[in-house]
C-alpha cells in the first residue's frame, strides 16, 4: 500500500518563534532601562541633598541634620537697632592627633610652645607633658571650650598634632541683663540641650528647631550601598524671637533698682515698666540677679526665678485702688463720698481691723482713704460695693490666674479666700481683702490692674515678645490685643486725679517727679507665717504719668527691706526712676 506523504513547511514557524524571544528581550531590556533610569531619578534629583550632605564633609552633615537653635534680641527705645541677648557661637576643643607627633623631641617643642600660648603651671604643663607621649593616641583633648580668636592665633604656631574641634555654644553678650527673662540653656537627664527658665524654658521647642536624620543602608565596611533605599530630611532650625524690652531702660531701671536694694537692705527686688495702651513690656527687673554664662555658679537656684511672675505675694495697700476703681465704677461712692474713721471697724474677724500704727482720721472723703491709706475706710468701701460685685472685679481684673505671659514659669497667685464663706454678705475675707490681704497676686498682675486704670479703663493682655521671625524670614509680629473694658472711662479719670492727689498729698509724697502729675500707691504688707503675720513686711509702689497722657506704669517691690514703710523705698525708687524715662521719652513738663 502506497502513502504518500507531504512534509509541513517550517520557516514561517521558526520566524515567529524567533519574532517572539526577540520581542520578549527587547521588553525586558526595556524595564531594566526604566528601572535604572527611575534609580537614577532617584539618586541624582530625589535623593540629591543625601548625596550633596554626604559628599560636603562632616561638618555640613552636623549642619545639615542638626538645627541651629533660635536666638534671642531686645530693641533701642527708635526700635532701628537690635542687640542680642541670646546667641550661638562656636567654641573649640584643642586635641593632639599624636600619630602626628613622630619623636620625643617634637614633643618637647610642642609642649614649650603649648605651655607659652595658655599659660600653663608646672602640674599643668606635666599633664599635657603625659598625653602628648601616648603614642598612636588619635585624640587627646588639652584644651576646652576655647574662643574663636585664640584658635586663629594658635594655628599661626603650626604645630605638629595639634588640632581642632569646633561645637556650637551658647552665649548671653548681655551677661546677667535681663537674666530671669531670657533664662538660659540646660541640660536634661539625658544631657540634651533644653532651655530653663524664662524664654529659653517657656519657648523651648520653638527655639530649638526640629533635627533632621539620614537612614540608609551599610556594608559591613560602613560604606553607603548606592542602590539601598536612604533619604535625607534636612533639619529645621528654631525661631528667633525680639522682645518688646527696651535696652536702655532695662539698663538704667535695673541698675537703679539693685542700688536701691542695697541702700534698704532688701533680700529681694523686683521692677516692671509696661506701656498701658498696649501692654507691652519695656522693663521686667528681678534681683539679685546672675550672670547667664556662670548660672551654675549662683549661690541659690532662687536666683533662676523672676520675681515679677514667679513670686504672689500679699499685696497690702496698693490694692485699695482696685478695690474703690470697682465702687467708683458701680456708682456707690464718688471721691467726695464721706465717712467717718474712729480707728478700728468690727468686720466679723477674731479681732477688730485698726489702721497702720492705729490712727483714727476721722471724717474722711473716699479720695482722703486712700490718701492716707485707711484701712478701716476700705472696709466701709466694700461694704457699700456688695460681695459679690467685689467678687466680679477682682475676677475682671484677671487676679487668681496667670497672665499668659511668655515666660517660664509663672504663678497664678490666689484668691480663694474670697470664696471660703458662702453667705452673701461682706465678711472678714472681703474686709481683708479691701485693704490687699488675705489673696495674693503676682507683681505683673497688679501693674496690669493699674494699667487698666492708666488705659482708661480697658485691660491689656500683657506681652514681650514684639516678634517671631522663622527660618524661612516670614514674621510674626504680636498686635495688643484688648482683653476687655473693665471701667467706665470717667470714673478711671476720677480714680487717676484721687492717685495723684496721694502722692501731692498723702504718704506718697517721696514718688513726686518734678514738673509733672503722676498718680499713684504705696503698699506695705506684712508677710504671713505660721500661725499669723510676722513683723517682715514686703514693700510695693504702683504709679504711672504723665496722668492726662499715660506713657508708662511702673512696678517697684522690695522683700524684707530694713525701713518699716513703702512710702520710705519704693516711693522714692519709682520716683528715681521715672525722671529718667520722662528725660528718655522725650516728655515735656506740664506743672
């Protein structure tokens, strides 16, 4: 049987069968190319500050991922110059890299030349003597925390070995100006950096910036693999921060202040200036005070509080005004209200309330209470006003809790006792109060009270920092804001006349500044101890001027001074100081 057999034809089959594989590495040599271009893209544009950072040396890398902390400026009274109150600057570590230093004698000649530059003794020079001779030591630190203009003139010596190490430091120029307002930078329990105290404690995460951190892949060399995943986030550096503080005056105040309290023998001392239209802070003193650069060496860490924010305390007599602005205010006295004074006043307390060395003036209009400062006056004052509208304006006040100011730390002070009773009538903790004890209240507190008296009525939210300027140069700049209207505007013109009428008038008499009406109250206050009132007595003066045009209100308290009234110290202190900020301001007499 015959089969006849035709063979398939086979070309067309080998052609598509190569068509296919040729297709097929085109397209794989397509995704590698797109793979290795996308690597490229990333290495060379996404990752370019990793490989920019890498290749500049370690100190760009230090600055790339480690911020520069925020610094800190006050003004000139023009507000065109700034001066710096906190900075960084470099300081170095002076090492041998003794691989470098080849024979006993280049040894001998580093030391001498060593012992000449830095003034070395002979245990000193012995000591260095003793490190320069380890032999293959890559580091050996001789010298620390050394200034930028010794390290120039050390290198002009080119000494075999000798080498150096740069860090970053923080520096104060002001030294202890302004010491409890800017506080200063620590360490934490892990020896970070951390700001203590005042504007480095209160802005701390604002000034110290966020670090930035590179990630990546090693060999077991510690070399970087190129083609490992890594990125690079650049640090962001902290703010700077300029304070409403103006130089001169805090200068000057200060410096007046701290003789003052040596004069009177005060423990401590506490100052504030604070413009009452806007509520910015010129001049915040607290004493003694420290230098910012040796805050280890203080002999007490009570050095490191601010006086004016950290520090309630009972304010005695310059609360009177507080208390008569309310009843003016309510309408149920005028200055011309009279009242009789016999020298004491039975007000629900375990003993009769007397007057300071148990005078008796009596009779007596309301601006003649606080002009002779009378105790058992107030107490019909608050009587007249009612409980709770006495209640209502020592809360309007903002008393009993913290201004807001930006520093660390401040106190609220306390007026709890206000509250202790639950009748609605006046009590022995009103009657006290009306005459500034019982509750406490910090010194900024009480000059933002008056302020509100000088500011025709309205309350300020008190400030000191003028400006937040960020990395990127955007600023910040702090507007007064109005917190509320406390007084009708009359009746704190009224009030401001009955001031000025203390100090022509009244014990106040010491805080006259002549050629000029300024307003304002003594308060001299017993402290508390257990079991009753101590004969120590903290000593306050709260003013303002020019009255037809408030440029300023001053705080002045001394702790525990020698002389026995405020009308004696702080009296004659805001006195002292005010003459110079009416000659500083520019201000033209007006009596």
């Amino acid at each position: 049987m015959r089969v006849n057999y035709q063979p398939q034809p086979r070309r067309k089959e080998k052609t598509e069968s190569s068509d296919f594989r040729f297709k097929v590495a085109v397209f794989v040599c397509l995704v590698a190319f797109l793979l290795i271009a996308m690597r490229l893209f990333t290495l060379m544009i996404l990752q370019h500050g990793f490989y920019t950072a890498l290749a500049s040396g370690s100190q760009d890398m230090y600055e790339s991922l480690f911020p520069k902390r925020g610094e800190i400026f006050l003004k000139s009274e023009n507000e065109q110059e700034t001066f710096p109150l906190a900075i960084n600057r470099d300081l170095y570590t002076v090492y041998s890299d003794n691989r470098q230093i080849k024979d006993n004698e280049t040894v001998e000649d580093v030391l001498e030349k060593l012992a000449k530059f830095f003034n070395y003794d002979d245990e000193r020079k012995a000591k260095v003597l003793s490190q320069l001779q380890k032999i293959d030591d890559p580091y050996e630190p001789l010298e620390k925390r050394v200034e930028e203009e010794t390290i120039e003139k050390l290198k002009e010596l080119n000494l075999p070995g000798i080498a150096f190490n740069s860090f970053p430091q923080r520096y104060y120029p002001e030294a202890s100006l302004a010491a409890q307002i800017v506080g200063f930078l620590g360490k934490d329990q892990d020896g970070k950096d951390v700001g203590r105290y005042g504007l480095e404690g209160y802005w701390q995460d604002s000034l110290a910036g966020n670090g930035g951190f590179l990630e990546g892949s090693k060999t077991a060399q510690g070399s970087w693999i190129p083609l490992a995943g890594r990125s690079l986030k650049l640090a962001e550096d902290g703010v700077d921060l300029f304070l409403t503080i103006d130089r001169t005056l805090q200068f000057e105040a200060c410096r007046i202040l701290e003789e003052e309290r040596k004069r009177y023998e005060a423990e401590t001392a506490a100052l504030i200036i604070i413009d009452p239209k806007t509520g910015a802070i010129k001049t915040m003193c607290s004493s003694p005070t420290f230098d910012l650069n040796k805050y280890n060496e203080v002999e007490s860490i009570e050095a490191y509080n601010n006086q004016t924010i950290f520090t309630p305390y009972e304010p005695g007599s310059v609360f009177k005004p507080i208390v008569m602005s309310a009843a003016l205010n309510e309408g149920v006295v005028t200055p011309d209200t009279t009242f009789v004074d016999s020298g004491q006043v039975d007000a629900n307390c375990q003993k009769s309330i007397y007057n300071a060395d148990l005078k008796a003036y009596g009779l007596q209009t309301m601006t003649g209470i606080l002009v002779n400062s009378i105790n058992t006056g107030m107490v019909f004052v608050a009587n007249k006003l009612g409980k709770e509208k006495f209640q209502d304006y020592v809360n309007a006040y903002g008393f009993g809790v913290k201004t807001g100011i930006e520093l660390d730390t401040e106190a609220s002070g306390t007026i709890d006792s206000l509250y202790l009773n639950k009748s609605n009538k006046v009590d022995c903790y009103i009657s006290t109060a009306s005459f500034g004890q019982g509750l406490t209240a910090t010194p900024l507190q009480l000059v933002n009270a008056f302020a509100v008296i000088a500011n025709g009525g309205k309350l300020m939210r008190p400030y000191i920092v003028d400006k937040i300027v960020y990395p990127d140069g955007k600023e910040e700049i702090t507007k007064p804001r109005e917190i509320k209207t406390i007084l009708d505007k009359r009746n704190a013109s009224l009030l401001s006349g009955m001031l000025v009428r203390v100090i022509d008038d009244g014990e106040g008499s010491l805080a006259k500044v002549p050629g000029y009406y300024v307003a304002g109250k003594t308060g001299t206050a017993q402290i508390a101890g257990k079991g009753g009132y101590t004969s120590e007595v903290n000593h306050t003066f709260i003013g303002f001027g020019p009255v037809d045009d408030p440029k300023f209100v001053i705080l002045v308290k001394f702790g525990k001074p020698r002389l026995k009234f405020a009308s004696t110290t702080a009296a004659r202190t805001f006195s002292k100081v005010s003459q110079f900020i009416m000659q500083y301001y520019h201000i033209a007499p007006s009596r």
